[in-house]
C-alpha cells in the first residue's frame, strides 16, 4: 500500500545538524521516496493549523513558540506503509521512553524538543500535506 506522509524537522533536529543524519535513516528505507523537501520558518498561521488540536492544552504556547524559533525542514515522504512506517522510524512522543534505534530513542531527552514530526494517521496525513504543500 503506496501512501505519503508530512513530515517536519523542527528546529532542534536543524540547530543540531542532524538534517542529514534524520533524512539518510529515511532514504535507507527500501523503495522510499522524498517527492518535495524544503528548509522554511513556519508563521503563526501555519503552525495554529497545524496543531489546532492542542490548543489550550498546556504545552501548546510553548510548543508553538519553539516552533517558530528557527528553520525547520518540511519533507513529503512517499512508500510502502509509510505513515505507520515513519512513526516506527520516529519513535513515541516522549524521547525518554523511546527505544534506542528510532529518532527520539537516538537523540531525544526533552518532550517538546523531539525533533520530528510525522503525520498520525491517514486522515493527518491528507490534512497535513495539503496544508503544507497545497500544490502538490
Ligand atoms: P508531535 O507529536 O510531533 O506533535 C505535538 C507536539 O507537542 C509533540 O510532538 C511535542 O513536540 C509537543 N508535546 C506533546 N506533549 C507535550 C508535553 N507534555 N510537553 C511538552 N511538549 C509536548
């Protein structure tokens, strides 16, 4: 099943230099494609988008000012069970409780600064790249 997922970079994986580190793990993974990549600064309106789901929550203002704080890479994946795939390759949300050999479980220590993101599910997915790459 050929699917495709949004997946962003945030600014700590940049700030870090791990770009290339995040993006090779991706392209090692058999008949993965990447379709459309861009380094951009997310504005405001892009990021309530976004995660509009968490607004209110207590760690959104947080989450959103980090967001905005430096340049992030936005990535179209494209492959075989690439949602769930990318979410396996990412790691849980809380890089302490990853496991070592994902993203977060790799580089990880703080919440908020877990380095990827990677949409959901197949509905996030759809929402996700048209909001993201509404040209695609
Ligand atoms: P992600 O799952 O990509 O999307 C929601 C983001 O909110 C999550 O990554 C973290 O960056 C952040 N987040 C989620 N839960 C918390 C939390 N409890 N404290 C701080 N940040 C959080």
């Amino acid at each position: 099943m050929t699917q495709r997922t949004l997946v962003i970079l945030k600014p700590d994986a940049v700030r870090r230099g791990l770009i290339g580190e995040i993006i090779g793990r991706i392209e090692r993974k058999a008949g993965w494609t990447i379709p459309a990549m861009e380094l951009r600064t997310l504005d405001a309106e892009t990021l309530e988008a976004h995660y509009g789901e968490h607004k209110g929550k207590p760690f959104y203002e947080p989450l959103m000012g980090f967001m905005a704080s430096g340049p992030v890479v936005v990535l179209v994946v494209e492959g075989e069970r690439v949602i769930e795939g990318m979410r396996q390759l990412v790691g849980p949300t809380d890089p302490i409780a990853a496991a070592p050999g994902s993203v977060r479980g790799d580089f990880g220590t703080i919440v908020r600064e877990n380095l990827v993101h990677a949409s959901d599910g197949e509905e996030s997915a759809e929402r996700e790249l048209k909001l993201f790459f509404p040209a695609l």
